[in-house]
C-alpha cells in the first residue's frame, strides 16, 4: 500500500479550524487528528484521499465521538451543505 504524502495529511491545527468552521467541537477535531496519526492516514485500511471530505462523511453518518455522546435522533444529512 502506498503511504500518503504530507502534502495529503492535515495539520491539528487545520483539522481544528476545519471541525470549528462546521460547528464541530475540538475534541473531535484532535480525536481525528490522533485517530489517522496513529493509522498512518488511513480510513478502513485504505488512504485517506481528503482529510477533509473524511470529516464531512463521518459528520453526516455520525460516526464522531461528539455525534455519539448525544441521544439517538433522526439526523440530516449535512451533504447539501458542502463548502
């Protein structure tokens, strides 16, 4: 499998800002951060591709640890809401 390069992964700082600007809590933002550091950037064994639209696809399922804490509710998909 081919490592991704640097210029693919985010900084803690960026992935902060990026998780801010979607009115995610920081703690999602270094969860994320630590999660993909410590799988060398993968998402299910393959490389992650945009950290980014990562972010997006596990708020919309929601797969992060601030979305799980919150009593079960029909949630909306945030797709419509791509920047």
């Amino acid at each position: 499998m081919k490592a991704t390069s640097p210029k693919d992964k985010g900084t803690l700082e960026e992935i902060t800002l990026f998780c801010r600007e979607n009115n995610l809590p920081d703690s999602d933002a270094q969860y994320l951060f630590w999660k993909w550091e410590g799988n060398g950037w993968t998402n299910g064994g393959r490389p992650i591709k945009s950290w980014r639209g990562t972010v997006k696809s596990w708020q919309a399922a929601g797969y992060l640890p601030s979305q799980k804490n919150q009593p079960q509710q029909k949630k909306k998909s945030d797709f419509g809401m791509l920047r």
